[in-house]
C-alpha cells in the first residue's frame, strides 16, 4: 500500500500509527501500575492495621491476665535462676566429677539439687574414696566436698557418700 500513497500521506500516516503505539503503550503502562499497586496493597494494609497510640498500649499491658501472665513469668525466671547464673553446667560438674573418679570406685546413685551434687557408690578399699575426695577437692569446679568419716574409714563395707558443693 506504500507503493501507492503519495510521500505525504505515507508520513501522516506513519505518525498515525506511532500515536496509536505511544497510547497503547502508555495505557498498557498504567494498566501494569495500577496492577502492582493492588498487589502490594493487601502487604501495606497487613503492616499498618496493628499500630497502637500509646494511651492503647498502656490499657492493654494493664488488664489483669496481662499482669497475671507477666507474675507468672517471673516465677518461671525465679525457678530458673539458678541455671542461668551457675558459672558451670551441672552435667558439666557430674562429668568433671565421674572424670576424676579412680579404679576401683564405682558411683550407682547420683542426686543433683542446684548449687550441690551427691555421689554414692561403693569402693573396693578405703583409700579409694580418699583419693576420690582428694581429687574433687583439688578440682576448682567444686567449692566444698564432704564426705562423712564413717565412709572414710570403711565402715560400711565399701559403700560412700560425697556431697560436692559449687557453682553448678
């Protein structure tokens, strides 16, 4: 058909068609913002929909669950006090303590209570709980060991009992 216009038309034309193109263009542009601004609408509305004046803030830690809720979580943090501020774990402590334990010495009952451990066992000769007690005594993990004198001196046919007290 090119062949046919006059070089006038054919540029009238030509610029007929480029509009439409820029408008089209332009609409499929707007049609693409329009649609990115939509999806991103649900998002914006999900980070401002939970903003509190502070007067809201101030009614809502005050009701009475919310205060029950926090008692009740610093009786939780009382309980557990101890564990967070020991300087040693306590399977770190009984580890160390089973360590050090010579042949010969056999450890069947352990109790833990916090800040003190309880070892008992039985010994194949006396000088084996005192080389026991030695040993944890020298050991810096443990503050105080305690064993009674009857165990020391084999009077329970082998059977001893040692508290080791510490941070732990």
């Amino acid at each position: 058909m090119t062949n046919v216009l006059p070089p006038d038309a054919e540029r009238a034309l030509g610029r007929i068609y480029r509009a439409r193109f820029i408008v089209a263009g332009s609409a499929v542009a707007l049609l693409a913002a329009l649609l990115s601004a939509l999806s991103l609408l649900p998002s914006y509305l999900a980070l401002h929909a939970d903003e509190e004046t502070p007067s809201e803030q101030t009614e809502r830690v005050a009701s009475a669950k919310d205060q029950e809720d926090i008692r009740r979580t610093q009786a939780i943090l009382t309980v557990f006090a101890p564990l967070v501020e020991a300087t040693t774990t306590p399977s770190a402590a009984l580890a160390r303590a089973l360590s050090l334990r010579p042949s010969g010495v056999i450890v069947d009952h352990i109790s833990y209570t916090p800040g003190s451990l309880v070892l008992a066992g039985l010994s194949k000769s006396r000088e084996g709980v005192g080389i026991y007690r030695k040993a944890l005594a020298a050991d810096p993990t443990f503050s105080s060991v305690v064993v009674p004198i009857g165990d020391l001196a084999g009077a329970q046919g082998g059977r001893f009992s040692m508290t080791l007290s510490g941070r732990f």
